[in-house]
C-alpha cells in the first residue's frame, strides 16, 4: 500500500529554516470575513508609532487579530514582510492599488488590532518523526515506527502458538523462530514497498519516505501521477512483487522437508506474501487495488476526482465486510482456524483485529478523498490573488515612521531598499511585534528586517501546485512577489496562504 501526499498543504513556520523542513500546512484557527470595526484611538487617525494597516489578509481572525504567521514544526521557516512599487516601478511611494486589495479607509492599523498587544506567535507541537531509521535505499529513508514492535511481539506470540502444535520439539526456542519469521515477513513487506517506491521514482515522483508499521508499510509518494497509466502501474507493482515473493518461497520449499523449521518458515513467508498480494489488491483506496480502481475509472471518465470518489466509497463498502466478515471467516475455519476450536478469547481478539483493521481502510479512504479534494482546491490558491500591498523604506528609516507610511498607503508590509529602490532586505513582522510603541521612533527598520535571498522571490504567476512547492524550497513566513518583468508586485505571506487554503476546502468540491 503506498500513501500519496504531501503536496498541498500550505504551512508557515518561524525564522529558523534550518530546524524546519519546507512545506505549508492548515492554520490553526479558521477563516472570517468580519473585519470589526476601527477602534477608537487618541488623536487623529495615524500617529507616528502607529504599525502598518492591518487590511485582516484574507481571512483574519474574529478578534481583528492580524495574520501573524505562526511558527509551525515541519515544513516552513520565518521570515518577514515586503512591498510593491509605485506605477513606474520605482521602489518609492504608494503601492499601487491592486484589485484584490482593499480601500486604505477600510484597513486597520496593526496597532488595533492583537498582534500590537505584544503576543507572540503561538509554537505548535513538533511533527511526530518517522521511528527508526534503517537505511536509505534508492535515497528514500526507511522507518520502523513503535507500533512495528507491537506487531512484530503479537507475530511471534500467535506464530509460536502454532510452532508448538507443529514442532512441540523446538519448547521456549520456538519464539526465536517466531521472531525471525516476523522479521522475515515485515523485510517482505518492505520489498513490497520499494516496488512502489521505484516506480514512483521511474515516473519522477518524490517519494517521502517509507514506513513500516502496525498493518504492514507504506510509502509517502508526494504526487500523483500524471496519467491514469502510470497511476495504475505504480499501484499495481506492489501486489505483483508479493505475488513473486509467495512463488519464490513457493519453490524454495521443494527440497526441503516440511516438518522441518526451515519448512515451517517459508511456507508461512509464502502464504503471508500471498495473503499481502490479495488483500492488496482489493478493489478499495487506501489500498494497491483501490489505487487501480481509481485508475480505471479516471480514464473511463476522464476526471481523476471520479476514480478517487468510486474507489473510496468502494474502500468503505470493503471495511463494513471486513469489520463483519473478517470474524465470522475465523470461525467458521475458512482462513485456517478450526471453528470448533475457537474459544471466547480468540472471538474477541479477532474482532479486535476486525475493527482495527476496518478502521485504517475506513480512514484511508476519507483521506484519499480529502486529498483529492485538496487537489481539486489547488489552482485557487494564486500568488496574484493573494499577494499583500507594500511600502519600501530605506535601511535608516525609523520604524514609527514606516509604520505611519503604510498606514497612509494602505499597505501592510514593509521591504527595505537601497537609494536606487532595489530590495535589500524584508522586516519581519514578528519582530514589530517586540518593539513597544514607545521605542519605535528610534529603532531603524535594517534592524527589524531578514536579507531577502533568491528563494524568496516568487513569481505573481504562480499557482496551485507549483506555488506550494516554491514556498516549500525556501522556508519562509513572507515572500517577495515579482512581474516576469522583475518588477515587484507585492509580499505574499504563508498565513494568507493557509487561510484561502482553509477557506477553499471548507467549500463543497463541485
């Protein structure tokens, strides 16, 4: 079974990219639309120590808190804010006003608004790692997670059961031998998913990682394939290499006597790899069959979401069966066990293995839909549409002063250029934050900003995909947004991205 994901979720994270990988993901707090209010503030509408306009970036949070990107465990470093030039593209003066933009009367100032208060951005818990490292084949890492050792401890628990009918001889050396098998079928299982991995890898896919774990591996390929082909050969070389590896067991055990270990072992690798092999190849997402499922019916449709939506609601139907079937299969001695055999501890732990099981297909396939649906969101997520107004200043303006300017100009974020108007550097919004009011006339904007490197310019034509990927490449919390000209159009921040992402999959997909 491999997973396909990773590519879409935006994340913001905090000014560390060295400790974060690359990868947007969902905020934590939902859309609004409600901008509040402006607050009453002393004398006149913009005074010196005022930051800059907080027009709430597209779906600002219901307290009128400005989109402050968070830090984030996992995929995204921090950076800072940036800024759009005038008509004449020249870094000085207004922004100009973009449509997507707000009217400046209807902006609040940052001062207003939570961020002001001097909270800092709330920290999220770590990413859970992989487990154990186990090696990098074909440059893909490999983990065992914790669970394996549960899984690996109940294999060589019910398998030495079965030794000890069969060669009572072996006594307490019988879990040695449980315990080899165990680890014999999960390195099968890992077979199985290089399979996937390789093939992923002939297609030009990224592949994550490979996971062993709790019911078997899985292999986190970060796209989907291109065509319903390729999605259909990359499910399906999993299952057909545990078929090969049932065979090869299969032919192993014809010079050796059956009721010996070595007998005992490689029939049990061959009917496990079968076993793998078929219920792989189930017609239900998450699973290898599903996967071609979904191929089929993506190129008799045309439409991808299509052959998702039939092999999930397939993926479903199959978890009820073997939530209710899996049991009543045991039982009967239909899958090996003796029905009349079977005791009232042996009922519940098969169905307990039952509703696990359902759950993971059950589960999977809602995640497959939710990724689907992901994707179908995508192309709304665009650089243009979602770049915020700027304002450049210069290396020694004060910060109260570039604050009053963005405040004028509408605008809410700030670059710091050179005396010909070119981008030097972007003022981290997070370090605004720090500064009280009161000392803002005498600290200097170069002291506040982040040197902008090459990955933090994106392109205003970008979109979907492509644009999470760009915003993956280089961690950061705001990026500078440029024409193909080279002309700067704006400041795109992580945040804003994570909302419109949130907004657009809370939307029905058609």
């Amino acid at each position: 079974m491999d997973v396909s994901g990773g590519s879409g979720q935006p994340r913001s994270g905090n000014d560390e990219p060295a400790e974060h990988p690359a990868g947007p993901t969902a905020p934590a707090t939902g859309p609004t639309d409600d901008p509040g209010p402006e607050p009453e503030r002393g004398k006149g509408p913009a005074a010196p120590q005022d930051p800059p306009a907080a027009d709430r970036a597209p779906d600002g949070d219901e307290d009128g808190r400005a989109d402050t990107p968070r830090p984030e465990p996992g995929p995204t470093g921090t950076r800072s804010t940036a800024h759009t030039t005038g008509t004449d593209g020249r870094a000085h003066g207004a922004a100009p006003h973009h449509p997507h933009h707000p009217d400046p009367s209807e902006h609040r100032s940052l001062a207003h608004s939570g961020i002001a208060k001097g909270e800092p951005p709330q920290p999220r818990p770590k990413e859970p790692g992989g487990g154990i490292l186990m090696g990098r084949p074909f440059g893909v890492p490999v983990y065992v997670a914790p669970s394996w050792f549960l899984v690996a401890a109940l294999i060589t628990w019910v398998f030495g059961g079965q030794l000890d009918r069969v060669l009572p001889e072996l006594g307490a050396a019988r879990y040695l031998v449980s315990l080899f098998f165990a680890v014999a079928f999960y390195a099968s299982v890992l077979v199985h998913e290089l399979a996937h991995t390789v093939a992923a890898i002939r297609f030009k896919l990224p592949v994550r990682r490979i996971q062993l774990q709790f019911f078997g591996g899985v292999s986190e390929i970060e796209k989907e394939a291109e065509t319903p082909g390729r999605e259909f050969v990359l499910a399906f070389v999993g299952p057909l290499l545990s078929l090969l590896l049932a065979g090869l067991f299969y032919l192993a055990m014809k010079p050796v006597e059956p009721g010996t270990v070595p007998g005992v072992l490689l029939a049990g690798l061959m009917v496990s790899n079968l076993i793998v092999a078929i219920f792989n190849l189930l017609p239900g997402l998450p699973l290898d069959g599903g996967r071609m499922l979904r191929a089929v019916v993506w190129k008799i449709s045309g439409k991808p979401m299509t052959g998702t939506v039939a092999a999930a609601w397939v993926g479903r139907a199959l978890a009820v069966c073997v939530l209710i079937g899996l049991p009543l299969l045991n039982q009967s001695g239909a899958l090996g066990g003796g029905g009349e055999d079977t005791g009232g501890m042996d009922t519940v732990t098969d169905a307990l293995l039952a509703a696990i099981l359902a759950a993971i297909i059950w589960t999977g396939a809602g995640n497959s839909l939710r990724m689907a649906r992901l994707r179908e969101h995508l192309p709304e997520l665009r650089a243009r549409a979602l770049t915020r107004r700027a304002v450049p200043v210069e290396t020694d303006t004060p910060l109260s002063e570039a604050l009053r300017r963005a405040n004028a100009a509408g605008a809410r974020a700030l670059v710091v250029v050179d005396a010909d108007g070119h981008p030097l550097s972007l003022v981290r919004e997070a370090a605004i934050v720090g500064v009280p009011e009161h000392r803002r006339p005498w600290v200097a904007v170069s002291g506040l900003a982040q040197e902008l490197t090459d990955g933090m310019r994106v392109s205003a034509e970008l979109a979907g995909e492509e644009l999470l990927d760009a915003l993956r490449a280089t961690p950061a919390t705001e990026y500078l947004v440029v024409e193909e000209t080279g002309e700067i159009y704006g400041v795109l921040s992580a945040a804003d991205v994570e909302r419109a992402f949130v907004k657009a999959m809370a939307r029905p997909t058609p």
